[in-house]
C-alpha cells in the first residue's frame, strides 16, 4: 500500500509467488523461495511513503520480511532505508554502501506491528507502526540525506 505514483500499475513487477490486485499485493513463501514486489522507475521519497501490512509473520519464524526503499545495485541493495522481520524481532535499518546501521529493534509484536510503514517528509525518514493501518507510531528516524529517491523493493523470503 505504497503512497506513490502508479502502483499497481505496469510501473510495478512482481517475482515468485506475489500477486497484485487493486493495490494489494499478496505473497506466499514457500521453501527457500523470494516473492514481492518491485518498481520499474525511482520515487521521490519526500512526501511520500510505502507501507505494508504484516498478515501472518510467525514471530518465532526465520523469515524475513523487507520493504527496502532504496538505490538498486548489481549485487543487492547498497542504499536503502529498511523493515525486517526474523527470529521474533523487528528491526529499523538505514544501509549505505551495503553497511547497515540498525536504528531501533524490538520483539516483533503481529498485532501492534501488523503495519509498517518507511515516510519521508522535511529531511527526516521514519520507520513507523500500526496495529491498524490509520493510527501511526514512530518506531525510529533517522536523517533521508543518504537517499532522496530510489525504487521500492517489498519482499518476502
């Protein structure tokens, strides 16, 4: 549920499982496998956020969930400001030159974390929560110096 131009529109890809219908995107891991969703152009992050809505993330489970928005490379993601969910924790990042910083973590919680959301407006981005998707809660900021546009990247593995 990005707050951007064109989502759902051929301005987006999914891989894997991912499926997309009226801007929703579903996806479904299975095995080693990766699904989500990526964008075909950059954003202009400022004013702007994407977000995603956490259905089913087993808070004891090894899977990650990222919503990376970012600057794509040939070999991942070297700048990106991201959400992750693994092994019962939740973790705020900002990554630059493939070096991540962790901003804030706590144990994941499904119904206060239920969404996540990465905002950007006046030089700041933040990582905020949701337990329905309306009402936000920072979670960490950080400065958006490092990116001021890039695609957006949700997956699941």
């Amino acid at each position: 549920m990005p707050n951007l131009p064109g989502f759902g529109s051929a301005d987006w890809i999914t891989f894997g499982t991912a499926t997309m219908s009226s801007n929703v995107l579903t996806a479904q891991v299975t095995g080693d496998s990766y699904s989500g969703v990526f964008s075909l152009r950059s954003f202009d992050l400022d004013g702007s956020s994407a977000g995603v809505h956490v259905v089913e993330a087993d808070p004891a489970s090894s899977v990650d969930l990222m919503m990376v928005v970012g600057s794509p490379g040939g070999n991942g993601t070297p700048n990106a400001f991201l959400f992750n969910i693994n092994g019962g924790m939740l973790t705020a990042k900002w990554q630059v030159n493939y070096e991540p910083t962790v901003l804030c973590q706590s144990v994941y919680d499904p119904v206060a974390h239920g969404y996540l959301q990465i905002a950007s407006a006046s030089g700041t981005v933040r990582f905020n929560v949701s337990q329905d998707g309306v009402r936000w809660r920072k979670f960490a900021s950080c400065p958006a110096s490092v990116l001021t546009a890039g695609p957006v990247f949700v997956q699941l593995m």
